[in-house]
C-alpha cells in the first residue's frame, strides 16, 4: 500500500526520499509523478520503480476514493517494456483511473524517460477501507539530509540482505520505520522491490544475469516494520531465455503477507533498440488528428 505521508523538509526520511520521488501533481484525469534517476551508473535496475509505481497508481485511486477513508493495495502487476538503458536525468509515471466502485478502485501507469521512452506499464487494484487515518506517527526518523546517496542501488536503499538458496534466493529487510506507508506498515512500493529483487536473484543464479521482465503482485496483510520481514524466492521454471520465479513474503511470525510472480528474460542487442515515437510520453493527452 502507498499514499505515504509526503513531508516536505529535512525531519523524515521516508521511501520518497529514499527513492527521489516527487509530490503527485494533477491535470484534468492525468496524475503525475516523477522520479530523479541520480548518478548514470544507477540507471536500469528495475526493482529501483516500486515506489514510483506505487505511489502514482495509489495516488491516483485514493484522490477518487469519495467519502471513504482510506485505501489498501490488494494487487500490483507491472510490465518493464524497457528494463534497462534509460535515457536522462528522471523517469515520469503518468497514472489514470480506469474504474471505480463502492469498495474499490483500478487504475493503470505508464513510465517514460526523459526523451519519452515508454519503461514500463502498470496496473493496481484497491480496496477502500474506513475507520482508519492514513497519517505516519510522529516518532523522528532520520533527516533528510543523511539521505541515501544518488548512486546507491534498491538493495541498499532498503537495507535488505540478499542470499542464495539451494531453491532460489532469500532477501531479508531488517526493522526499518523509514520504509514505512501512511499506515506505518511497509509501503507497497518497498515490497515490488523487495519483491522484483529477491526474483531476480533466484532466475540470476538459475541462468546467469538477467532483465525483469514482469511482476505480479498479491497483498495478502500488511508488513510490520517493527521486526525483518523475508522474501523467499523459488524458480518455478528455467528455460534458456525466461525464468520465472515465485517469491512469497512472511513476517516475523511466519505469516504470509503476499505473493509475487517474477518474470525474468535473458537480455539481448535488440532489447536495447530505440524504441518509435508511437509510445512516447503524454500521448494519449494528444488531441487526434
């Protein structure tokens, strides 16, 4: 689940800040956001767009929520059109409602970068809830200024411990309140990356480096961020150019808090081809011809 509490200034450090992602801004049915890409050689990992994604696609539903209190993500699925070789200084999500009911909400993103390559596209599912108040406690966290470096990678930025294992791979992230949501559990954004790392790894030791290609997400209950939270990954399938792989997350107590299925693809040349101008940036705000 996003809508975290955006605090501007230096006295928290929350997974925007970690992660250099802007305030949503708003044109007619479109929300914005944007994201600082930071020092070139960290360009490309895929697992670094979770709270961009997140964000933009919670955002979007939760300003639409009516008189309901709040809102939960129940699922995420996300497709990397171009998982690596980004071109500029940010990436901009661009997030739309595309239905909306009593109980709940769906909207879609599109991610470009700076020239207007589309990067990825995405959809999420929520569930409206009452009786909450989507706020961070008031406990200090660490300045902004002490914030991870431009150059740092989504491992690192979380804090986790990545492992192999004799069936894939195990990444632990250890109590962390900076990782936190609006409801004070980790931010659905933190766990696709969690999620798309942990995956990653496991197709990685099965066939050698590879790209993410897709992530699948369901939430089954929040993640408590007083204790570590554990992301086992299994390879369901190895083949010469896809692997995919089933990353299920527990907490402390060994409850399941969800499911993911990450699809990981052998890169090629030709993935790194330009792409046309058919999917550049804002254009279906484009009047037609």
């Amino acid at each position: 689940m996003s809508i975290a509490n955006l605090r501007t200034g230096a006295e928290r450090r929350t997974p925007q800040a970690l992660f250099r992602v802007s305030p949503a801004t708003r044109a007619g049915e479109v929300n914005r956001m944007t994201m600082d890409l930071g020092a070139p050689e960290s360009h490309g990992e895929t697992a670094s767009l979770g709270v961009l994604l997140d964000d933009c696609l919670g955002f979007t539903m939760y300003e639409r929520r009516g008189d309901r209190a709040g809102l939960v993500s129940a699922d995420l699925s996300v497709d990397f059109v171009r998982p690596t070789g980004w071109t500029g200084s940010h990436l901009t999500a661009e997030g739309r409602l595309e239905t909306r009911g009593e109980d709940g909400a769906m909207a879609s993103v599109r991610v470009f970068d700076a020239t207007g390559e589309l990067v990825a596209t995405g959809t999420a599912w929520g569930n409206f809830i009452d009786g909450v108040q989507q706020s961070r406690d008031d406990r200090p966290l660490e300045p902004a200024s002490n914030s991870v470096p431009t150059s740092t990678t989504p491992l690192k930025a979380i804090g986790g411990t990545l492992e192999r294992t004799d069936r894939g791979a195990r990444l632990t992230v250890p109590p962390n309140r900076s990782l936190a949501n609006a409801l004070g559990v980790m931010h659905g954004g933190v766990q696709a990356c969690a999620y798309d790392l942990a995956g990653n790894a496991a197709a990685a030791g099965s066939a050698g480096a590879m790209d993410t290609s897709s992530l699948r997400i369901n939430f089954f209950r929040t993640v408590p961020l007083d204790r570590p939270a554990v992301f086992e990954a299994e390879v369901l399938r190895a083949g010469r150019r896809v692997v995919v792989s089933r990353v299920t997350c527990t907490d402390a107590d060994g409850r399941e808090c969800g499911v993911a299925t990450v699809t990981c693809r052998r890169a090629t040349p030709g993935d790194r081809a330009p792409r046309t101008a058919a999917g550049t940036l804002g254009e279906r705000d484009q009047a037609p011809s």
